[in-house]
C-alpha cells in the first residue's frame, strides 16, 4: 500500500495489513472453512472492525435490523452504534459524509441496500470519491469502500433489477471489484478495506446463498487482477460476479456431452481491468465468449471484446461472441423477466456456436497445439 | 377499508405461496389513511404513490381484478405485468405510479403540478410517501420548488413511524414531520390516519388551498400492522410494541364505532364481510384466468416512438448471423510463433489460479 496521500488523523499505521486479531473467529482462522458467500463478508468485516478502529460501517437498516441481506448481522451487538451506524433514508448524503470523513483518514464501509439505489449517491461518487485525490494533487486520498449487491432475476421489476456497475467501472480514480466466490468476497473485501482509494465493492443478491471454502489466514487479493479459474484448451469464457458459476456450470455441461475443454477467466476486479490474463487466454484457447448480467451495449463485455480484438486479433478462430441481459427495462412478469435475462441455455448456446464457427468438432482441423 | 384489508390479506398469502414474485408491501393498518385520502380527491385529480399502493390503486377506482392481476404478473395487470406490486399505474383513474425507489415520486409530482398550473387547470396532484422518504434529498428539493412556483400539490406523509425497521425518532431529526413544511414557508399539519374522517377532512382542506396555488404537507398518523415486507417478522420490535400496534387497528376501531355511534347492526357488518371477501375472490380468479404476457412482447415497450436499429436481441442471440462455415484465415506462423510484434501485450506472465 503505497501512496503519496498524507493519511490524516490516527489511522496512518492502520492501514498496514497486519494479521487477524483475536476474536471469536480466530479459532477457525488456521484451517479452511466452508461458509456461505454472506457469511464471508460478515466474517471478514468483523475481523477488520477489530483489527483497525477507524473502520466504521454507515449504511441503511445495518444495525439494528441486521442487514437488508443480513450480512452485518451481529454487528451492532459486538461494535456498538459509535461504529455500526444506522442512517436515515438518505444516500446521498451518507455516502457523502463517508468520503468527507475517509478525507480525514477513517476508513468508512458504507452499504447501500442495492445498487440501484446507488444512483442516488453517483454525485459523491463520481464527482468527488473518484475526483478528490487527484484534482487536488494527489494531497488527501479517499479510503473507503461501498459495498452494494446487483442483481436481477428475483422478480423486483425495473427499478430495483440492475447491475450497474458499468457506470462506476468508467470512472477513473474509483476501483471496482466483483467476487464471484466466498473466498474471493473475503480476499477482495479485505483488500479493499485495505486500499487507500474508494472501492465500489459489488455483490450478487443470488451469491449470498452460495457457499465455498474459505480460509481466514489467507491473506488480501490484490485488486486488478483476474484469475483462470477453471484451465482448458479449447475456448475462453470470460466473465464477473454471479456469470461465474454459470461460466463454470457451463464447462462442465460442454465437456460431459461436447468434450469440450474451456477455460473460465473471473475477472474479480472491473476497474482496474487486468486485460492481460484473459487476451493471454485467448491467445491460448483462439476462441471467446463473454457473459455479463447486465446490457450489451457500451457493456463490460464490449470492453472485454474490444480488448481482444486489439490484444488477440491474429490468434482468434472465430468471432467474439457476448452473452448479455435483452435491451428492456427489466418486466416483473416471471415469462418476461427470464426471457429477459442471460440463462445457462443461452451460454450454451453462445459457445457452441463460436465453437463451430472455430471448426471444432468437424474432424480436428482446427488444432493448435 | 374492509375491501383493502381483505385484498391485502390474500394477497399475502398469495405470496406465501408463491404466486406472486418480487416484495410484496401492504397496507394493513393504513386502511383508512388510504380511503379517507383517496375520497378526498376529485376524479380528476392525480396521484403519484410509493411502492405501498395496492389501497391507492383500489381505493382510486382501479378494477380489483386488474390489480391482482398485476400482482400475479398477468397480462390483465394494471402495468400489463410489467410492474408488479411496487409499480402500478392506471392512467384513467389518474393513478399516476407507484414508484420503487424511496421518494422517487416527489419530483414527478411537483411537475405534474406544473404542468396543471401551465395549463390553468383546476385539477391537483396528491403525493404519498412514508415518514422515512422525507430524508431523502428529493423531499426537501420538491417542497422548495412546489412553495416557490405556487404549484397544485398536496404532500401526503403516511406516517406508520417505520421505515423499515428505523423508527422515526431514529431517523429525523425533526420528528414532527409536517413541522419541516416550515422550512419551505409551507403550510402544514398533522392528523390521525385511524380516523378515516378526520384524513377526509384533512386531506380536503389540503386540496382547497393547493388548487389555490397554496402547496401542503400533510402527515398522517398511521399505523404498520405487520413487518415491512411480507417477508418481514420485524425482530425489532418488541412483543409489546406489536401487540400495542395490532391493538391499534382502524378497522376495529370503525367496526366499534359503526355499532356503537352509526347504530349498524351485526348483520350489517358480516354483510359487507361477505361482499368484501367475495370481491376479492373473484379478483383472484380473474387474476389466475388471465394470461402470462407472451415473451413476444418483450421488445413492445422500450421506445414509444419507433426508431431504426432498435436492440431486439434476446440474450443468447448473435448480433450478427454467425456464417455457415468457419471463418479462420489466421496464418499458420502465428500458430507457434508468440504474439505479433506489434501487440500491445507484453508476453504471457504466470497466473494464480
Ligand atoms: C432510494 C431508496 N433507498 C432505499 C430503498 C429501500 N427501501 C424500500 S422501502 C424503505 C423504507 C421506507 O420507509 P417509509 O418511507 O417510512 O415508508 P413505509 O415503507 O413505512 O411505507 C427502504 C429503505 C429504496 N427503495 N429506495
Ligand atoms: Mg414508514
């Protein structure tokens, strides 16, 4: 963690990552566990709580009602009101209050019940989380995270179905991180916490169920990198958040009935984009689908696509195709709503046509290696 | 009342048993909050309501049918199935919405006033929203403008001193919330939302002075009977704070007082029992007996004024026709060879896995 912004106040020495502290989960820390998405980031929150006191949580219904989505529950019992603080209907100004006071060297969480609700906070993020450091010269950094989960699919219509995380992960100065894994939300959050800029740390309403093994001594994932998190020869997909596991279920859907050998790139992090790992894997594999919960249009998958039409353009065997949620307002009627939406048969689909398009299947002719 | 409560109880269990999707917010307690205001306002009238609006919806006139509709997300709904519970509209009971996003509806109705006060109508435009949408920005934002411009406009507060499960006391600084009228030079006040009457009343005189160009912010004193949601048990309060909650119901209250001060008998009573629980069962069935929304229509109500190249693409689809046969005419020096010289890429490092 090196930057040149003065951290204000008395957190300066808490931003080094230091090991766990004592605490109830201490015990649990040296072996791996398995836990649920949710139970992760309640986990790793409270550790941090401990850990650092200029960590404070500050967001709707977090305290007293234990989460909209339960992820703070027990929070307010064990940290008290001072630091697990309940606010009013109100994003944009706690959100930003949060960067005022990560200004003077706190280490706000905020949560905002979805990402929807987000956009009533854009002002603070964009105009001023993301600005701060470098329009005044790089004097006084912004160390703070917003956490928020997307999300569609569970019939909540228009307004409150979105994954807008594209418009933050445009913004210079704003980091954005997308786990798809329990283990991937503790690495990432802690990282996050960690970090001397403002995270918009995105979560999955349809995570919070899943469940993975987590081991609570591993220490921070960096921010800005991607992961292969499933090797294969034959096609890249590539993909973020809850499109992980459908990536995944995918892979090994196509390699029981097709033989089909695919890797599966999580890109974990939107903002910085770690182009390499996934032009590197199609480099490999000559072949890329990618998969995003949200529009195709000025999407994350087009930058991806974009990115490998610079990076991979000699090595591909077929177009790059992307798998993306209809160009609706999303309906609440359930027919609509999954037609709507990005399905594991669409996925299918998708890469089975590229793969017939890169001659796959028709004899061997295509073979690289 | 009567007809709200029965509708909002089949309704909840609709959604236990999941015949209805997404959240489901009632208005059990608010009965007569929503009729009394509802009443008050002239059929030309426009409202613009939260996600709490069943009661507005039936209350306005909307066909019971049509609103359970919508619920199970049929094609009969009121939005035609696109907005389930938390966003109804009905154009010609001037249902203007129910809007998901807390506060959300102010500005829209500040600017219906406008466009009324453009005109030189005489219609106005109620807005509702709960006790914890007067934090948000655009509360504050709407009340400034609607007191500058003069503007056609009645602020309804529903207070059922929950916004969730933050009470009001723990949410504005300024409990009295018809007290932050003050700050716009608005004229305010308070009245109990148990007392169909007194809203009626309260929500008329309202009315007068908005159609004179006078705006107000009216809170009402109401009552959440149960959890914020359906899915709500709301743990935060207090055994004794349900109970007291549950003791407070309006319907009760104007059942006693019905018998006691209107002299309406019991026979009378179970009567409109019947009728009620009939009505909503009929809506039921109209609501079962009414078509899914063919998936062919996904694409009817993205744009009102048609416009070339419009996305029709459903998800798994290609923007283009994938040919026929594979197109690959990568030479074959680049099958070993590394990236080409000019790539922007530096060589393949080691990935974690
Ligand atoms: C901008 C925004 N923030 C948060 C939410 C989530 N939310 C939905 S209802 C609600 C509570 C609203 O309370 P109140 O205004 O008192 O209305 P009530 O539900 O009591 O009728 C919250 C926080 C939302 N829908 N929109
Ligand atoms: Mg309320």
């Amino acid at each position: 963690m090196t930057t040149a912004a003065t951290t204000l106040g008395a957190g300066a020495a808490a931003s080094e990552p230091v090991e766990p502290v004592e605490g109830p989960d201490r015990a649990r820390s040296t072996a791996g566990a398995t836990m649920t998405y949710r139970e992760a980031l309640r986990v790793t929150l409270a550790q941090e709580l401990r850990r650092d006191p200029n960590v404070l949580l500050i967001g709707e219904e977090i305290g007293l009602f234990e989460g909209s989505y339960k992820i703070t529950q027990g929070l307010l019992k064990e940290f008290g009101p001072k630091r697990i603080r309940d606010t009013p209907i109100a994003e944009e100004g706690f959100t930003g209050a949060a960067v005022g006071a990560a200004m003077l060297g706190l280490r706000p969480i905020v949560e905002l019940m979805t990402i929807n609700f987000s956009l009533l906070a854009l002002d603070q993020i964009v105009n001023h989380a993301a600005k701060i450091y470098g329009m005044f010269g790089g004097q006084v950094s912004v160390p703070m995270v917003i956490r928020t989960p997307g999300g569609g699919g569970q019939q909540l219509g228009a307004t409150h179905s979105q994954n807008v995380e594209l418009y933050y992960s445009f913004v210079p100065g704003l980091k954005v991180v997308a786990p798809a894994t329990p283990a991937e939300a503790r690495g990432l959050l802690l990282a996050s916490i960690r970090d001397d800029d403002p995270v918009l740390f995105l979560e999955n309403l349809s995570l919070y169920n899943s469940k993975g093994e987590v081991d609570l001594a591993a220490p921070p994932l960096e921010i800005g990198r991607a992961a292969v998190v499933r090797p294969g020869r034959d096609l890249t997909v590539i993909a973020y958040s809850r499109m992980v596991s459908v990536a995944l279920a995918a892979a090994r859907h196509l390699a029981a009935t097709e033989g089909a050998d695919l890797e599966v790139v999580d890109l974990r992090s939107l903002r910085p984009l770690d182009r390499q790992t996934f032009v590197d894997s199609v480099r490999r594999t000559h072949a890329a689908v990618v998969l995003e919960d949200d529009w195709l249009t000025y999407g994350i998958g087009a930058e991806v696509a974009a990115s490998i039409g610079e990076g991979a353009f000699d090595h591909l065997d077929a177009p790059v195709r992307r798998v993306a949620m209809a160009e609706v307002p999303l309906p609440y009627s359930k027919p609509l709503e999954t037609a709507a939406l990005p399905q594991m048969s669409d996925v299918v689909r998708a890469i089975k046509e590229t793969l017939a398009a890169t001659g796959f299947n028709r004899g061997g002719s295509v073979s690289h290696d | 009342m009567l007809l709200v409560r029965r509708f909002e109880e089949r309704a909840g269990r609709a959604y236990t048993q999941a015949l209805i999707g997404g959240y489901l917010h009632l208005n059990l307690g608010e009965e007569a909050f929503v009729v009394g205001a509802a009443a008050a306002m002239k059929p030309t009238d426009y409202l613009f309501t939260n996600y709490r609006e069943h009661g507005f919806a039936i209350a306005r006139g909307a066909d019971l049918g049509r609103v359970m509709a919508e619920l199970y997300g049929r094609a009969d709904g009121l939005s035609k199935g696109w907005g389930g519970s938390m966003h109804m509209f009905d154009l010609e009971h001037r249902l203007m919405g129910g809007y998901g996003i807390v506060g959300g509806q102010l500005p829209l109705a500040t600017g219906a006033a406008l466009a009324i006060q453009y005109r030189g109508g005489s219609e106005a435009v109620v807005a509702t929203m709960g006790d914890g949408a007067t934090n948000i920005g655009a509360f504050h934002e709407s009340l400034n403008i609607a007191a500058l411009w003069n503007l056609p406009v009645v602020y309804l507060v529903d207070n059922n001193e929950l916004g969730m499960g933050t009470s009001v006391e723990r949410s504005s600084a300024q409990p009295d919330l018809h007290k932050r009228a003050a700050a716009y030079r608005m004229d305010s006040a308070r009245v109990d939302g148990l007392d169909p009457e007194a809203v009626y009343q309260a929500t008329r005189h309202a009315l007068t002075r908005a159609r004179a160009g006078r705006p107000f912010l009216l809170e009402v004193m109401t009552v959440r009977l149960k959890g914020h949601s359906v899915v709500d048990p709301a743990a935060y309060r207090t055994a004794e704070e349900s109970a007291q909650a549950l003791a407070r119901d309006p319907l009760d209250r104007l059942a006693r007082q019905l018998i006691v001060e209107g002299g309406a008998s019991q026979d009378q009573l179970d009567l409109w029992e019947r009728q009620a629980h009939d009505a909503v069962a009929q809506a039921e069935q109209f609501a079962k007996a009414s078509p899914l929304p063919p998936v062919d229509a996904l694409f009817d109500h993205t744009y009102a004024t048609p416009v070339p190249n419009e996305s029709r693409r459903l998800p798994g689809d290609p923007l283009f026709e994938t040919p026929p046969e594979a197109t690959c005419r990568r030479p074959n020096d680049l099958d070993e060879g590394g990236p080409a010289a000019s790539s922007p890429y530096s060589l393949p490092q080691p990935v974690a896995a």
